[in-house]
C-alpha cells in the first residue's frame, strides 16, 4: 500500500512539471540504473533516480548538481506482501 501511494504521488508530482517527458528510474546507486539516470537527465528527462538506500546517492546528486540536471534522488522501498 505505501509503494502504490509513494508512486501515486510520485506521479502527481510529475504531472505538475512542464516538461513532456519524465522518467522514474529505479536502482540508481550504481550500474545501469545509474547510467540510465544520467542519460536520461541529460537528455531533457526530468528525472526520479530511485535507490533502496539514500546514503549511496552522493554521486549521481553531486553530478546532477555539478549539470544542472532536471534529476531528483528519491528513497524506494519496496516489499513483497504474500
């Protein structure tokens, strides 16, 4: 229930951004998500870097900083309900 209502507003906030295109990316600490991230941003994306834990962000907000990127870091934590 809290990832659908995270994702909801999530959405909202994207919906109330002037730009056409918006992009959530999850796992971008490191890796492909990471990339994908930067990619995106830099490619006129405003952009949702979404990571487990928030403490592994120091790189990707220092470049999108550093850029001027249309990216904003965000917690995502997700778990599975049996």
């Amino acid at each position: 229930m809290k990832l659908l209502i995270y994702i909801t507003l999530l959405l909202f906030f994207a919906m109330s951004i002037k730009e056409s295109k918006v992009a959530v990316v999850t796992g971008s600490s490191s890796g492909i998500g990471y990339q994908t991230a930067i990619l995106l941003a830099r490619n006129g994306f405003s952009t949702f870097a979404t990571m487990r834990s928030i403490e592994k962000s120091k790189n990707i907000t220092e470049i999108a900083k550093k850029e001027k990127l249309p990216l904003q870091v965000n917690s995502l934590m997700l778990m599975m309900i049996p």
